[in-house]
C-alpha cells in the first residue's frame, strides 16, 4: 500500500520517488548476487558469467554444509575470480554460536567485505563479541527488524554494518528509520532483500537512491536472474552490474497486466 501511494504521489507531481523521498544521491547502485548452489561448480559457472555481465559483488550464503566445506567454496572463489570481485559471506544465523569467533578467524583470511549474521538474530551479546574479536565488519540482518532492534545495536555496537529489507522493517519509510538510527553510530547499510518481484525492487531501489548511509550495494537480482517471469511489462533495469535508479516520474513501474491476473489469488471489487 505504501509503495502504491508513494507511486501515485509520484506520478501526480511528475517526480520520481526517490525525489519525493528527499532526492537522490546515486544514480545507480552496484549489484550484489547471492551463491547458494550445493553444486560448487555450478555458482563458480555462474560467477564467472556474471562477472563478464561487469557484476563485482558476490555474497556467499554458508554455514549450510559444514565449516571445512565452506572454507573450500572460498578458496575456490578467490582462485578463480580476478581480485576486484567482492567476496561478502551470509551465515543466515547458521553458525554455532560458542564456536563462531575460531571459525571465522579461519574465514577472515579469504578477506571478505563483510561477514553477515553469523549467529542467531536473538544471540545479541554474542554478535557483539564477534563484532569486537574480529577485523572483517559484521552485518547484522535477522537481528535488526525494528526500530528498537536498530537503537539496541547500535548504542551497544553490536554490529559494524545492518542490512535494511523494506519488507522486514515494515516498509519504506520504516527502512530509511532504521537507516537513520544506524548511521548516527557509523553503522553502514545494505540493501538487502526477501526475494521480490521488480515492483517491491523499484521501490527499494528508490529508497536507496535517497539515502546515503545505504552505501554497500544492493541484492536486487531476483527479477532478472531468478524469476523466469517478472510481474514489469520492461526488465528490471540492471546495467553492467549495477541496478539504473529511473529517473521516470513514481517507482518507473510498469506492470505486465495479464501476468498479475495470472498469479493473482484474489481480487478486490
Ligand atoms: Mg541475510
């Protein structure tokens, strides 16, 4: 509803969102690309490929089959990828938590940018542990939702970077909040997402088009190489590896109409 309101306001006074949303400060916003794939070989393929498409940043999603397991899926990165590639690690709170500090020591030396939510999002005193043993910036996800989660974090310094979801803080606006919070303590942010569609990407796009301390890239790669059918009538606009902020008036939606019929489960009359 928000993003539809902002949209309409946009479209009524010829402004895109991020201009309503106080103006933009980028015009466009390096991409970041989540490996997941069991099949090692497989991600290496498709790295490989979108480092080719000009795409810098890869974010490695662990702590799923095993520390020596991961620590191999690294090694295999660094080798093969030339040294601009940005490795980041996501633990999605896999990690044990009373081991995690030794683990990550072993991480560390493959020089990620960031090493994101390592344990559980409601293990606070031992994120903050592991924000102050390691070098390597710690991002917190799961454990910032809400405002109060932001103000805890970051008066207590849990965390070196937060990562902002739209639809985890609740919307837009609740994002920027939380962006605002973490960047009166130094706390960066990152644009991160819950696998959307290019409509709730726009729209997240527009937010970090407007936001400065959002500044560590976004991973709006679903609608393009992910969905094999996106709800926009055009691509969701991703050039050499970075996502165009539009310049059009709103969110630069435009929708595929027969394809919302065509996943709608219900209709308002
Ligand atoms: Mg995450």
């Amino acid at each position: 509803m928000e993003m539809a309101l902002f949209d309409i306001m946009g479209q009524a006074s010829g402004l895109p969102v991020a201009e309503l949303l106080g103006g933009r400060c980028r015009d466009d916003i390096p991409l970041s690309f989540s490996v997941a794939d069991p099949d090692v070989d497989r991600d290496m393929a498709m790295v490989q490929r979108l480092y080719g498409e000009g795409l810098r940043l890869f974010k490695m999603k662990t702590g799923f089959a095993g520390h020596a397991a991961d620590l191999k899926r690294m090694e295999r990165f660094r080798k093969e990828l030339p040294a601009d590639a940005e490795l980041r690690i996501d633990y999605n709170q896999g990690m044990v938590t009373h081991d995690a500090i030794r683990q990550l020591r072993d991480v560390e030396a493959f020089k990620p940018t960031f090493i994101e939510q390592p344990v559980p999002g409601h293990h606070r005193a031992a994120l903050a542990e592991i924000t102050r043993a390691l070098d390597t910036p710690i991002l917190a996800d799961e454990s910032v939702f809400t405002t109060t989660d932001a103000l805890q974090v970051a008066s207590g310094r849990m965390a070196d970077l937060v990562s902002i979801k739209i639809m985890k803080h609740g919307g837009m606006l609740a994002g920027r909040k939380i962006s605002a919070i973490c960047e009166a303590a130094g706390i960066a942010c990152y644009g991160g997402d819950m696998f959307e569609t290019g409509i709730a990407h726009l729209a997240g796009t527009h937010v970090i088009a407007a936001t400065p301390n959002i500044s560590l890239g976004c991973e709006f790669y679903q609608a393009k190489y992910f969905l094999e059918r996106d709800l926009l009538a055009e691509p969701f606009p991703i050039e050499n590896g970075r996502v165009i902020v539009p310049k059009t008036p709103g969110l630069g939606v435009k929708v595929d109409e027969d394809r919302v019929k065509h996943y709608a489960v219900e209709t308002l009359k």
